[in-house]
C-alpha cells in the first residue's frame, strides 16, 4: 500500500530541494538532544508551526521507529485506525510503516482497526514526516489516527502501544501530533493553551480532559496526547519539558483569530534528579542484581542516612506494585544498611512475586518509607490514614499498614487490614501503634 503525499505544495513545499532548505532553517542540527519517550508537535502548515515543530523534534534524538499519533479531521475511515503495511511518500521519499511493531499495536487493541481511509487525507501525520526524515532519513513509522471518544479509549491505545513495545524489546518515539487552541483572540488562546499545557507538563491526562471539557479548549489532538502520556508513564516518563508555544498570530501579524501550537518533550527522570534515598535503593538493586553483590552504604554518610529509623521499599512496574518488604523499628546500623537490605528483599525475597530479573530495571519506580518510632495509641481517635501508618498488635502477632494509600480512607479499614494481616480475629483486644513516614519518590 502505498499513501501519497496529500497536502504536500500547500502546508509545505513539494520542491525536494526548497522542503529541505525550509526544514534546514527550522531545526537545530547541533542542539543537544535527549533520548525522550514521547513528544507532542503541531501539525499547521510550516509557515506558522514549523519553528515550533522544528525547535522541538531538535532537541530529542530521533529513533529509527516513530509511532505517529494523529487527530482525525476528514471525518473519514474507521473511528480509530492505525496502518500496518506500506509506505509514506514525501518529496524527501518513502517513508516505510515498522510493520512488526504495527501489527503487535493492533493485536494488542480491542479498539484499533486496520485501515487506510482514515489516513489518505489526513494531514496530521504527514506533515511530521519530512522533519522526522531530515533527521533520520531511515526513520520508520507506524500511523495512527484518532477520532474523538473518552480518555478509557485513548488510554487503552496507549498500553496496547506501550505493551507492544516492551514485548517487541524496540526503542521508539511516540509523537502526539496536535495543535492547541483554535481560532480565538491572541489573549484567549495562550490562555487556555496555559490550562492545557500545565496538566500535560504534569503528566496528568485526567487532568487535561477536565479542563478541556470546563473551558471549551479547543486543542485537536487532546486523544493522541492522552494515549502518549499512557504511554510514557508505562514506559517510566517522570517529566515533562515545555520547548516553545507560538501562536499562528506571531508569523502573520493578525492577533484576532489565532491558533495556539506547542512543542513539549516528555522524558524519563534522571537519575540526578532523584531523591538521595531513591538513587540509593535503586544503585543496590540494579548491583545486586547483575553483579550479585550488596554493595555497601556510602563512606561518609550523608546526614539524611546516619540516624537509625524503620524502613518501608516499595517498587512498581507500569503503576502496578512489583515488591515492597520494610522493617518495622531499625535492624541495621543506619538507614542506608536499612534501604540497601530492604529494596534487595523487594525485589527479590517478596512471596506475592517472582524475583526481579535484569530485564526489568528499567521499568521499575522506587518509593522509600523512612518511618518514625512507633508510638501506642487509645484507639481509632488517635489515628488518620491520611498522615499515619498502623500497628496492630496481639501477643506475638504484628500487622502493619502504611499511611496515605489508595483506596484506604478510614482508620477502621486501616486496622482491618493490619488485623488480616496478623491472622488477628476481630474480636481479639489489641495494642495499638501509629506512626509517620517521610516518603521518597
């Protein structure tokens, strides 16, 4: 199947020669780049987005597979389609569809389709192409357009695009094509381009979708950026990075009705920006685990590590928990022996799971639980599940619960939980403890 260039000689130039000068005096080829997971781009024609876009793809290397995420605006082909054989004709040449890859997209979603309609007129995709081919001129894609329907649909494109990745063991760039705020007064749309941005930035498509349907943001692409997050927080995605954001009003001069566009990067944390008792938890780990070794505390202790404390380490894997061992009260010489003998029980000693393999530290988050001395309460007065942990204890039988998690929102589901824990009846008198904890992320 071969998908020829529809809006070529009108949102840029069908000259070979004047595309890739035009793309030349958009895009910093000695920018520093990044190895990001996602990135969101417009898609109007250069004349208007392509500093924005060109500034943007600038900064992130750009990998052999993109996975190209479009809005529909013709309204044709099916609801949600995806291409996954063929080629994308340019003035730069053929562009190849990663079929492999492609194909483990569609088995993996109760939602995509094969189909070509969708994407014969649909400009949303083929504008980011020449920029990708400047760049990478092996550059391979897999196509993929979306109509408008709710966030559990753009979210479960999203993990059918992250699964396929991770099984198929390939790198690749997801690319949320989208413009922001269409045809308001200059004023109104970096307004409301702010709003839409923010949650983006955050990572947080709950978030944007609210604020889309409360202030009637206009942003075409709000599916394809929602599946991208999916995506990148899957794939491990901590941060985001707002590039540039112009208005079509700053190229033509014309500020009454103007269409916002925004360039945004969105990349895993790095290992820098880490907490000290995360980088910790994660050195022992990933050592302990491929050299099969326990490396030994830092020499000197930073001050945070030089207390002894109980510790709680928790490890996730896709938002999904993957291991999480703790002490209640200290049982090493300080809180780096504490986090260095616990995050190696998690990842390897948890009975509910499989050890961690070498394949996996990649895809895992940690969360260290620095606790504070437990302290006896009366009763469920003196608890919050909101600011403290629970002990409940009988005789020999100690259950244990952290503070502030999900779904537990009283003090009686706290002490339930730490009572099946014990194997403690209900009807059992018990001692109770509460605690704090300084959580590191």
């Amino acid at each position: 199947m071969i998908r020829e260039a529809a809006v070529a000689g009108m949102f840029y130039p069908d000259s070979p020669s004047e595309l890739r000068e035009m793309i030349a005096n958009m895009v910093d080829e000695n920018a520093a780049k990044e190895d990001a997971i996602g990135i969101i781009m417009p898609h109007a024609g250069y004349i208007y987005s392509g500093s924005v876009a060109g500034t943007t793809i600038s900064k992130v290397n750009v990998k052999d597979t993109c996975i190209i995420i479009g809005p529909n605006h013709t309204g044709m082909g099916k609801q949600f389609s995806i291409m996954t054989d063929g080629v994308w004709k340019t003035p730069l040449g053929n562009v190849k569809i990663d079929s492999g890859l492609a194909k483990r997209i569609l088995a993996n979603s109760k939602f995509l389709s094969e189909d070509y309609m969708a994407h014969m007129s649909e400009h949303s995709i083929e504008v980011q192409l020449p920029f990708l081919q400047y760049l990478n001129r092996d550059v391979q894609i897999v196509p993929i357009v979306l109509s408008h329907a709710t966030g559990t649909v753009y979210r479960e494109i999203g993990r059918a695009i992250s699964k396929a990745i991770i099984d198929s063991g390939k790198e690749a760039l997801i690319v949320a094509s989208s413009d922001m705020t269409h045809y308001e007064e200059q004023e109104s749309v970096i307004k409301k381009d702010g709003m839409a941005i923010e949650p983006i930035l955050a990572l947080n498509e709950d978030e944007l979708l609210e604020r889309i349907r409360k202030n009637n943001i206009s942003m075409c692409g709000y599916g394809p950026i929602v599946s991208v997050i999916t995506v990148a927080r899957e794939l491990g995605a901590k941060r985001a990075e707002l590039v540039m954001h112009r208005t079509s009003g700053d190229t033509s001069g014309d500020y009454s009705s103007v269409v916002g566009y925004a360039g945004i990067i969105i990349k895993k944390a790095k290992f820098e920006d880490l907490s000290e008792p995360v980088k910790l938890a994660k050195k022992a780990i990933e050592i302990y685990i491929n050299e099969g070794r326990k490396i030994e505390p830092p020499d000197p202790l930073p001050p945070l590590f030089q207390e002894q404390a109980g510790v709680f380490v928790s490890l996730h894997k896709f938002d999904q928990l993957r291991g999480c061992i703790g002490t209640f009260e200290p049982a090493h010489n300080n809180i780096a022996e504490e986090i260095i003998s616990n995050v190696i029980s998690s990842a390897t000693r948890d009975p509910r799971f499989s050890p961690v393999t070498a394949d996996e530290l990649g895809q895992l988050e940690y969360s260290v639980d620095i606790l504070t001395a437990p302290e006896p309460v009366e009763g469920i007065k003196d608890l919050d599940p909101k600011k403290y942990g629970v002990i409940v204890e009988r005789d020999y039988r100690k259950g244990l619960l952290l503070p502030d998690l999900e779904g537990v929102d009283s003090a009686e589901h706290q002490i339930d939980i730490c009572r099946r824990k014990a194997g403690i009846m209900p009807d059992e008198k018990v001692q109770l403890y509460r605690f704090e904890i300084k959580r590191y992320k």
